[in-house]
C-alpha cells in the first residue's frame, strides 16, 4: 500500500480540530484524530453523536466548517481527488444498484476507480471469490440478502485496494450469521493488504471483536480514546465496553439520536428484510 | 479464498489522459444505467402513450380545424417533430426524480465518493437519458408512419434527428438533474417538475409556429432549447419540413446549453448528499 502515499509513516487519516456546524447545531466539534496505518479504529458512539458526519467529512462529500482533515496524507479539502482514489466507502444504507448484478456492479466501479481495462475482469472475478459471491455473480442484486449486499458493498470499496476504508454501521440490521461473516471478511482484508479501517459502530461486541482502537464520540467530540482493554481497566477489573461508554456519555447507546438517524436506521433494516 | 495477489498500484489514472479518463467514466456510467433499462423497458412503453394521444387525437382534430398556420405541411407532418422533441423533454424532465431516489439509497453518494470527475457522473446520466430518447423516437417513428405523416428517410437527415434527440435527452435530464440538486426530495421535485414541464412545452414552436405566437411569447420561445430541438427535428425528420432558425444555430444552441447546465449540475451535484 505504500505506493499510494507521498510518506510511508504519515498516519492514514489526521485530523486537528476538525469541526462541521449545521446551522446552530455543531455536529462535530473540534475532533483530533489520528489513525495509524493498517489499524482497525472504531468510532463509537449514539445516533447523533456525529460519527456519520465526521466520515462523510473524510469522505470529501461534506466540507469542514473548520479545522483540518487528511487521508493517507492528502488534505480533504485542497486534494479531494487524490484523497478519493485512496479511499474506499461503505455508507450506511445499502446502497449497492439493486438493478445490476453483484459482477456489473463491481464493473462499475472498476472503471470508476480507473482500474486498468486489461485488469478489469480479474479483479472483478477475485473480489467476488473473496467475498463468497462467485455463484450469484450474475444474479441482480435485488435478489440478494443484506449480507451478501454488504459483502458485495464491501468488494466494491476494496476494488482499488485503497489505503483507508471508511465503514458506517456496516453490519446494522444484519442478522448475526451474516454479520460475523463480514466480520470475517474484514479482518482478512487488514491482514491481507494492510488496509486502514475506519468504522463507525453502535455495537459493542462488534467494537470489541474488531478494533485495536476505540474512540468514543459523544456530542460531536471524541470523549475518550485507547484500546479496548485499556478503555475496559480504567474502569475496574469487571468493567465491559458497555460500563466504558456509559461512563464517558452518561447514557446507553441505545438513546439518543435525531428523528432522522432512526428514520435512515429503519430505511435500512427495512431494505434488509 | 485468498489467493488474492498483493495490493498492486491502481495509480493507472496518473498516467492516463484526462479526455480518455473522462470517456470512461462518462461511458461507466451511461453503460450501467443502458443495462436497468433494457431489463426493464415498460417504462419506455408507458412514456410512449402521452405522444400517441397527441399524434392521435389533438393532431387528426387540428389537421380537420386548419386552426394553425403551418404553411405547406399538414398539421400533422407540422406536429409530428413537436411530438417527438415533447416526448423527449417529458421522458428527461423526470430524470431528478430517478437521481433523488439513487440519492435516498446512496447510490450518488457512492459515486460522488469515487475519484471520478462530477462532469463525468452527470454527462453519463445525460448519455443514459439519450437512449430513452432514441427509444422513444422508434416508436414515434412508427406511429406518425402508421398516421400517414411523410417521414424523410434518407441517411443523414435521420442521423441528424438521432444526434438532435441525444443532444436534447441531455440537455433537459441535466436541467432536472440540476433542479433535483436543489430541490432534493421528491415530493417537491413533482410539483417543480409539472410547474416546469408545460411552460417549457407552450412556450415554444412544439405544437404552433412562431411567428403565429404573441410578440413577448415569441421572445420567451427564442430563449427556450426546447424551441430549438423542434426546429431542427422538424427540418430533419419530415418531408418538406424548414428550419425556421437554422439548422446550424438550432445544433449549436443546444450543444451550448448542455455544456453550461453539465457545468452547473457537476458544481451542484455534491450537495445532493447533504
């Protein structure tokens, strides 16, 4: 992966004080975060808190009212592109083209992502193989499970084998199977190319399952940060990740959150059934 | 399950020309949304029966009143290329809602999210407007044949027609694009959409020449692509048939009008998803 960055040890996403407003509302606030190559971080925290928000910033979709972000050394703001091609996205909503085939839809993206003509179909045929999709390749999407929409989702964003993979709820609404099946996935892309993950996640086994690192963002900051262990004994011997982020956002994950998060969770629980 | 082979570099797109990368993912695009349609074509065949009305009912009345001048055309021969460059803006004009609702599943999300250029994205939907075009063309084709009306057949004329439907497609599925960008739900992209649609359709040449229009709706007529759509099919597609304006002007405008709006619409097109 190092052939995509200007320095080997810049980290693969930076970000100082970054902060995004919504009219009266500061989604984000001030976030300084870092995350190192090929390290899983989860981004912890209650609807609304500003995970989603903070990503799409990352993202280049959405500017920072201030502050500054960078993606594998690329500042999103001055070098949308480069950060772009670096970058692989799975939003929250299902939203692989349900009127393609799973193959059709990786070929999409292929071209998009500048993926050589002549490499096209190999990668293509490989990202269906690594994520269990080869025998309904040729099948429209509309007919898949959301985890097999997830896992197809997923290939699409490793296609170009970016630097960092931003996930946003990747495994909401899905039923546990299907569920430790993409867990499975990821941690084999990171142990295979060295993939940066950044996910945004309201589960705490997934939290505890998947990251070396955890930030917990409660009203758009980051209220605390470290690995889950280290989260965990700060706390006491006995103390889980649930105990953790109650202690650090005085609320259970489970609350929280604008009408519109729960109406966009919904929406997607509901494509899944 | 993991031969896969070590990352290799997907830089390819340092070394590639940027018209060359432009075209691919212009084509990308166009070619994905080419793919739904052919599987699913009954829209196609349900957007084809608003113009059959037309040709069928308010063309044979119109054509019995002699109410509009239309010089040495039949009415109908007069309104058949109207019919076609209104079928072509009612099938396009409808294209924002089809990009909100991409948008409500993060599709265009996931696009904007590619390091593809925005123009490429919103020219690709404009080619994939084209082909409905084109299909709609076929089967007006068809039935203004059916009707009598006398249809030029020669090869470059009809080419004209084909490059003049195509170029109209694109223009006015960018300007919904650019409308859907703005209004982002779908519910009021509707009532711009009808609030939209017959302005465009009455102020212009579609259905009554120029000259027989009012002064200031002549002026308004002047200023409406869809005018110069008409013009140019009605030189191309019917025997007989003149372009008021020049053919020349009628293919420039209209190319001119798509640059401006592909423009506007790519600068526009990233704030769908907020």
């Amino acid at each position: 992966m190092t052939v995509l960055s200007p320095m080997d040890q810049t980290p693969a996403v930076i970000t100082r004080a970054l902060t995004r407003r919504f009219d009266h509302l500061i989604a984000v606030d001030r976030v300084d975060l870092r995350i190192d190559r090929g390290a899983f971080h989860g981004l912890l925290g209650s609807n609304g808190a500003g995970k989603t928000t903070l990503i799409r910033m990352l993202t280049t979709l959405l500017p920072p009212s201030s502050g500054d972000a960078q993606v594998a050394g690329f500042d999103v703001v001055g070098e949308p592109r480069e950060v772009r091609r670096r970058l692989g996205y799975v939003p929250q909503m299902l939203s692989a083209d349900s009127g393609l085939t799973g193959r059709e839809n990786l070929m999409l993206s292929a071209q998009l992502y500048a993926i050589p003509h002549e490499r096209r179909e190999q990668e293509v045929a490989e990202g269906l193989e690594f994520m269990g999709l080869t025998a309904s390749a040729d099948v429209l999407v509309r007919t898949y499970s959301g985890g097999m929409i997830r896992r197809l989702e997923i290939a699409q964003a490793m296609l170009h084998h970016p630097a960092v993979l931003l996930l946003d709820e990747p495994t909401v609404g899905l039923d546990p199977r299907a569920k430790h099946v993409v867990w499975d996935r990821l941690r084999e892309l990171r142990s295979h190319f060295g993939t940066s993950i950044l996910m945004t996640t309201h589960d705490m086994e997934e939290a505890g399952a998947l990251c070396q690192v955890i930030s917990i963002m409660h009203n758009g900051q980051i209220a605390a940060s470290g690995s889950p262990e280290a989260l965990r004994s700060g706390l006491g011997r006995e103390a889980t990740l649930d105990d953790v982020f109650v202690r650090y956002t005085g609320g259970s994950i489970e609350e929280g959150g604008t009408y519109r998060d729960a109406a966009r969770a919904r929406a997607a629980v509901r494509r899944l059934e | 399950m993991t031969q896969l082979a070590p990352a290799p570099p997907s830089a390819a797109s340092n070394s590639e020309n940027v018209l060359v990368a432009f075209a691919r993912e212009v084509f990308a695009v166009a070619n994905a949304e080419f793919r739904k349609l052919r599987r699913d074509p009954t829209e196609v065949l349900t957007r084809s029966v608003q113009p059959i009305l037309w040709l069928l009912v308010f063309g044979q009345v119109f054509t019995r009143l002699r109410a509009i001048p239309t010089g040495s055309l039949s009415y109908l021969d007069f309104m058949a290329p109207g019919v076609l460059a209104q079928s072509v803006l009612f099938t396009a004009i409808f294209y924002g809602i089809a990009v909100i609702w991409e948008r409500d599943l993060g599709i265009i999300q996931k696009m904007l999210v590619s390091p593809a250029f925005r123009s490429a994205l919103v020219l690709g939907k404009a080619a994939s407007a084209g082909f409905r075009g084109l299909s709609q063309t076929v089967i007006i084709y068809v039935v203004t044949l059916v009707l009598g009306v006398k249809v030029r057949f020669e090869a470059l004329p009809f080419l004209g027609v084909l490059l003049a439907v195509l170029l109209g497609s694109a223009v006015f599925s960018t300007f919904s694009l650019a409308i859907a960008c703005i209004v982002k739900t779908r519910e009021r992209f509707m009532g711009i959409g009808q609030v939209l649609t017959m302005p465009l359709f009455f102020a212009s040449n579609a259905i009554y020449p120029l000259e027989a229009m009012p002064g200031w709706l002549q002026v308004l007529a002047r200023g409406n692509p869809l005018t110069y759509l008409v013009d140019a099919l009605r030189s191309l597609m019917v025997v007989g048939g003149h372009s008021a304006l020049g053919l020349g002007r009628d293919f420039l405008v209209e190319l001119g009008t798509l640059i401006l709006l592909v423009i506007v619409a790519a600068r526009l097109y990233p704030s769908l998803t907020r």
